[in-house]
C-alpha cells in the first residue's frame, strides 16, 4: 500500500489481514490464496469473519456493478451525493489497477488527505470505502476489471466527482498521468470549487448514515 501520509498498522481477521489505510474508516482486506496445480481459490469477503472483527455484516447490500477499462483509463475520483451516500466495497477481479480513496468529508481528521492500493485479481485483495469517501483508479493492465459492493443503488443524479489534476490533493503522479478518462472526469471540479457549492459530505452526517446501513437483523446480538 502505498500513501501520501503514512500507514496504520494491520490485524488479523480470521485468515485474512485487514489494515486501516491512512483514510480515517477506510480498509484493504487482504485474504488467503488457496494454490495448487489446478489454480487458485480466494474469498474476497466473509460475513463471519468481519462479523468476529466488528459484530456486524459489511452493509445491506443494494447492488453488485462491474467495470472493464484498458491500461491507462483513469476513473473517478467519484463520490455519492451525502445524503444519503454510498458505501463500498470493491476489488479488482481481472488484471491489476492502483486503488485510491480520498476523504471528502468536512470535519473529518483526515479531510482532503488520500490513500491508495495496489489490487491484483489474484490476490482477491478488497478496499472497503465509507459513506463520504471519494474512489478512483488507474487501470494497469488492459482489461482490467473491478467489481463493485454498494450500500445503495447508482443514481446518476446522486454521482459526483473531483478532479484528479487537484493540486490541493495531489494525487499518486500516475493517476494524474492517465491516457484515457471521460469527459466528466477530466472537467471535474476540484475540492474548493466543491466546497464553495455546498456538496462535499459532513463528517458527522456520513458517520451516522453509515451506522444506519446495517439493519438490526443483520448485527450480531
């Protein structure tokens, strides 16, 4: 994992190592590869083993989308219009892409910092993003695909996005190096510009939307 300000330290979640990224609620899970001569096996998620580690399920899952995008296409930094928000849970499930987080929130001790990962499909390694997290990646290898967990359905009305090239964020040079983007993503605004329009998430707001995305049924008594 590579960040613009530093590492947390991992733990260890039923086979599989969960760490904090330097995102304030952000995590990389990082499963067990089953190998042999056939192959490989690996679990990307496991509701009893999260459930072990935070007494809970992952969220109510709304919707599963899936991307493919040749080497070099940048996508994002995307973000869901708060509220209600959006909660994530992705992986790359062909080829390899960098992974980045940004926090968005206002009032958040980590607002405007990001984090980024390097995901393998064979690795089966997961990023986890809460409610008022931006996401982007760059694709480093053609058909480069990712699948997407959401706490709720895409809406494009409720999909927003930051600008790359922000310099108030500085990104990893290689995403800002990307060949390929839409024409969204390379007219998006940058932080301030989504500050002064009152649409970046409140810190506090996303918190208590994310403890709302389990319902009781699904917390471990």
């Amino acid at each position: 994992m590579s960040t613009g300000t530093g590492r947390a330290k991992s733990a260890p979640d039923a086979g599989t190592q969960r760490q904090p990224m330097a995102v304030i609620g952000a995590w990389v899970a990082s499963p067990t590869v089953f190998a042999d001569e056939r192959g490989s096996f690996v679990s990307t998620y496991v509701d009893s083993n999260h459930r072990a580690l935070t007494g809970n399920a992952l969220f109510d899952l709304a919707q599963v989308s899936y991307s493919r995008s040749a080497a070099d296409v940048v996508r994002g930094v995307h973000f869901a219009l708060t509220p209600p928000g959006q909660a994530k849970y992705v992986f790359c499930s062909a080829g390899e892409v960098l992974d980045v987080v940004v926090d968005l929130r206002r009032g958040s001790p980590t607002f405007g910092r990001w984090d980024s990962v390097h995901l393998k499909a064979a690795a089966g390694t997961a990023v986890y993003l809460p409610i008022g997290i931006g996401h982007a990646f760059l694709a480093l290898t053609d058909e480069a695909s990712m699948t997407y967990l959401l706490s709720a359905s895409y809406v494009p009305e409720r999909e927003l996005t930051l600008s790359v090239h922000d310099p108030r964020i500085a990104l990893d040079p290689r995403m800002r190096a990307g060949r390929a983007m839409s024409h969204r993503d390379r007219h998006a605004p940058t932080l301030d510009e989504l500050e002064a329009q009152g649409l970046l998430p409140d810190y506090h707001d996303s918190l208590r939307l994310e403890r709302e995305l389990v319902p009781p049924g699904l917390v471990t008594p």
